[in-house]
C-alpha cells in the first residue's frame, strides 16, 4: 500500500550550494598542495645523489662527497638561503679580483672562456708550468695566435718571460725522432731539459723508437748534442749606401666621381660593360669595394690593372679636398648598377666548384681590393664549438626559470661555492665561503628532483672522481673519471682537462649524465 510511504527528502537549493562550495574549496586546497614547491626558503634539506644512493656531506678536505649513508650527519644538511634575480644581479657586478686584463701584445682579454673555464684574462691555465695567456679579439688584435684547440678563438701570451725551456743545440737520435706530443704541462714536444735546470734535453717519440722510454703513445727518449761550428768570421762593412734617386713629379689626379679619381692622362673612358659597371669611378662589384673605371687605350700600359670586355681598367685613387668629399657624398649603392652587381655575385655563387678544390669568397674575382675596414663575413665557428655554445644558452634559460637558492652547511656555517678556474678547488663544490657571491648561487628543481645549476660556473652539478680511493666529489665537470692521456697531439690537448658539464647526453650506460647529475632534496625541517 502506497499511501503508508513517507514522502522523499526535498534537497533546497542551499543544500546543494553548500555541498558544491566543499568541492570547490577541496579543488582548490588540493591543486594549492600539488603546487606548493616542495623547498622553500629557510628549510634545512640534505641531497641525495641518484647515482649513488648517499647522501652530500662535506668532507675533511672542504668538498662535498657523496659518502653519507644518512640524512641525519650534520655534515650532510643544509638550510636554503632564497636568492632573488635582483640579488644575483648584483653579484655578477661585482668585481671578483684586480685580474690582468692586457697580455704582452697589448691587447685587451676579452674576458670569454672555453668549455674548460679557461682564458678570461691573463693567466697560466693549463698548469704552473705553462706561460700565461687569455682570449683576445682576432679582429682588432691582429698579433694574436690562433688557438690549437679552438680555430675561430685568438689568444695572446701575457708574460715577456719566455719560461725554461733547457739549452739548444740539441737534436733527436736516428730514428727517435719528436713526434710533437706534447704533456699535461706542456712538455716534450720537441728536445728540450723541460723539468728542471741541468736536465739532458728529451722528447717524446714515436713507439718504433728502439730503447726508448715509456708507454705505447708516450714514449720518450733522450736527445743528442750537435757539434758546435767554429763561429764565422766578421763580415766586412757594408759600402756606403748611394744617394736616393730624385723623387718622380707627382702625377695629377682628375676627379671623376663621388671624390676619386684618375691620373690626367687616363681619365675614365665613358664605357660601360654589360652589367652597367665601368663608365666612372666607384666600387661596381661589391659593397666596399675600391672604386675602378674603364679607360681608354691611350691610357700607358704602365698605369692599368687589367682588362675585362676588351676593356682596360684602372683602380682610382681617392682625391683630397675635393667638393664633393666636403659636401659628404657617399657611393651609391643601389639603381641598376646595384642590382646588376648582385646578380654577377649571386651567379658566380652558384658556379660548380670542382672536386676537393676550397670554395673561395667572391672577392677573388674582384678587379680591385676591398677598402680598409671592410672585410668578408667572419668565419663561423667549427661545429664542436657552436654546439658548446648554443647548450651553455639553453642552460642558462632553464636556471632563469627556476628559484635561486644559495646553501648553507648546518656543519660549519659556511656557504657552499663552485668556482670557475684557477680557483684550488676549480669546478668542485666546497664549503668554506663566508660570504655569498656568484659562486654560491644554485638554480634548484622546485619538485625537490632532478638537476642542480650553479651559476658560478654555469654548468650543471655532477659527480666525479676526483682521487682514488676516496667518496665520488660534487663537481660541474665531465668526465666523471678522467683518464687523461700521458702525452697527446697539441690539438687534442683538452683531453689533459675537464670541460664544464652543459649538457646532459643520454646513455645507457652505467655513467649516464642523466643519472650522475640528477639529485634529489629531501627536506628535514622547515622554519
């Protein structure tokens, strides 16, 4: 029977607002939590290497190893110290040290650095051994040596010291002869004492070298010494030297055009070559170019620099004072000639080189030199090199993005750093600053996993062997274990180094970047 039932609950529409204001407010208090950053400001943390399983700890040298078993040393905590963009900003301002900046050419360093931390100004980078030297503008430093690591990098020595190098006069023995390998320190390379003063002068060889010394690749060998000759005898004194021939009367310049000219007797011709170049002085064939016109044949054969269409041709020569020059007139550099011009360039671009032969710049066909000052298109980096380049970058936008946070160790109070080279510790994170600076700033994962920055050296944080025997050592270098050859081609002189680490390759292997660089922050307390 249905009229004994009891009628349904009514559910009132301030029920039902209620009920959806608790889901909301749910919603949001959850997507608030899954947002929260799992590290903040003032919290004491401890890092745990996902290679390794231990912990970061500071060791009895000032490094941070991964050796600690437990978060619960005070060797292996740290409390974050927030950073703000502002803050850091400051630090790169801030003069490290009065560094040498000019070499003993007398150009300026340019402060740029490889993929090892090297060059920024004058220093001896590679070893105590080597001279002193820094990057310098292969532009405007014309006296600059180009690097053998780096093709499209200079460099200048900053020390008139020429160093110790042993006594000369010296030679390989038969069949031993420098194979031109060269040591960490830069030895060997040639007969030299290289070590120490007193030292027979020596060399590395090759391995068919009977008796020498040494390993496969790094094998060495004594020189021998060459018989000094008797010293010549003094040259007689040279004659007086003739009377200088009188000076030829200058030759008169008649202006032509936009303030160059002619000699008088080869004044331009009128004549004009099917691209429309030639009928008066200007610079046809590329921007910059020195200015040029055709002649006619009463022009002296003595005065022409060519010929071209059945043409002769004479360069101009700028003319001083003229009108034209005072009233500022440029060359032209568009109209029909222009256009003409760039389609000579852009066919003479499309010609077939043939096999093996170097492609050569279109100004090898030119009639007359560029002017001063206006060079070809500088050479672009080598591949390896603008690789680096382009991976340090994108490094660098991805610290942008994330919180900056400097690390104080609960052990002795004292910041943890990663310096650039010379520094003693190079590339290796250490904990004895007692101020902040450039050196102590960290982009850290806000998740609490995955990889540290430092912005002291920009380059991610890793680890590596650094001494056998003891705890892997946070660093931003790789290799992680370095075995560098004992003696190499001065070319391939950076496999004695480590380079900054600045990108993360993937490998499958058991020293995967992807996994030696990725860490992880376990918060202990928060204040």
């Amino acid at each position: 029977d249905m009229a004994g039932d009891e009628p349904p609950p009514v559910v009132t529409n301030a029920k039902r607002g209620a009920a959806l204001a608790a889901v909301v407010l749910l919603f949001i208090a959850g997507v608030t939590l899954a947002f929260r950053p799992v590290i903040q400001d003032g919290d004491t943390i401890a890092i745990r290497s996902v290679h390794t399983g231990k912990y970061l700890a500071l060791g009895s040298d000032g490094k941070l190893r991964a050796s600690a078993a437990t978060s619960s040393l005070p060797a292996a905590r740290f409390r974050l110290v927030a950073l703000t963009k502002t803050t850091v900003a400051t630090f790169r301002k801030r003069p490290v040290a009065p560094l040498k900046e000019h070499g003993k050419l007398g150009c300026d360093c340019t402060g740029e650095t490889d993929e090892h931390g090297f060059g920024r100004y004058c220093h001896n980078w590679e070893s105590e051994f080597h001279r002193p030297w820094c990057y310098v503008n292969g532009t405007s430093c014309k006296q600059g040596l180009r690097s053998k690591r780096h093709s499209s990098r200079h460099l200048q020595v900053c020390s008139q010291e020429e160093g110790y190098l042993g006594p000369e006069g010296w030679e390989p023995a038969a069949g031993c002869a420098c194979s031109g390998r060269e040591s960490v320190h830069g030895f060997g390379g040639f007969c030299r004492g290289w070590e120490f003063v007193g030292q027979t002068p020596w060399c590395y060889t090759n391995n068919d070298c009977p008796d020498a010394t040494g390993p496969e690749g790094a094998k060495y060998k004594d020189c021998i010494q060459l018989a000094q000759p008797p010293p010549p005898p003094s040259p007689p004194p040279p004659p007086p030297a003739p009377p200088p021939p009188p000076s030829p009367p200058p030759v008169k310049i008649v202006e032509s055009k936009g303030g160059w000219g002619t000699p008088e007797q080869c004044p331009c011709s009128g004549w004009s070559s099917k691209h429309g170049f030639g009928s008066y002085c200007k610079g046809w064939e590329l921007e910059g170019q020195t200015p040029w016109c055709y002649v006619t044949e009463a022009c002296p054969t003595t005065m022409t620099a060519g010929g071209s269409f059945a043409h002769r041709y004479i360069q101009c020569t700028e003319v001083q004072n003229t009108l034209s020059k005072l009233l500022g007139r440029r060359l032209q550099s568009n109209g029909p000639a222009a256009t003409a011009r760039s389609k000579l360039l852009n066919a003479s671009a499309k010609k077939p080189k043939a096999p093996g032969k170097p492609v050569k710049h279109a100004t090898a066909r030119l009639k007359t030199p560029l002017l001063p000052g206006k060079g070809v298109p500088k050479k672009r980096p080598v591949r390896h090199e603008a690789s680096w380049a382009a991976a340090k970058s994108l490094l660098l936008r991805k610290a942008d993005r994330l919180p900056l946070y400097a690390l104080q160790s609960t052990e002795n109070g004292r910041f943890v750093d990663v310096d650039p080279p010379p520094d003693k510790f190079a590339l290796f994170a250490h904990a004895d600053s007692t101020s902040l600076s450039l050196s102590s700033v960290f982009a850290l994962p806000s998740s609490g996993r995955g990889n540290l920055i430092s912005l002291g050296t920009e380059a991610y944080v890793s680890l590596c062997q650094d001494n056998v025997g003891l705890e892997w050592a946070a660093c931003t270098a790789t290799p992680p274990i370095l075995k560098a050859p004992r003696a190499i081609e001065p070319s391939l002189a950076s496999a004695h180094h480590r380079k900054l680490l600045v990108h993360l390759p993937y490998s499958g292997s058991a020293l995967s970047m992807q996994k030696v660089a990725a860490f992880e922050l376990v918060r202990l307390s928060r204040t």
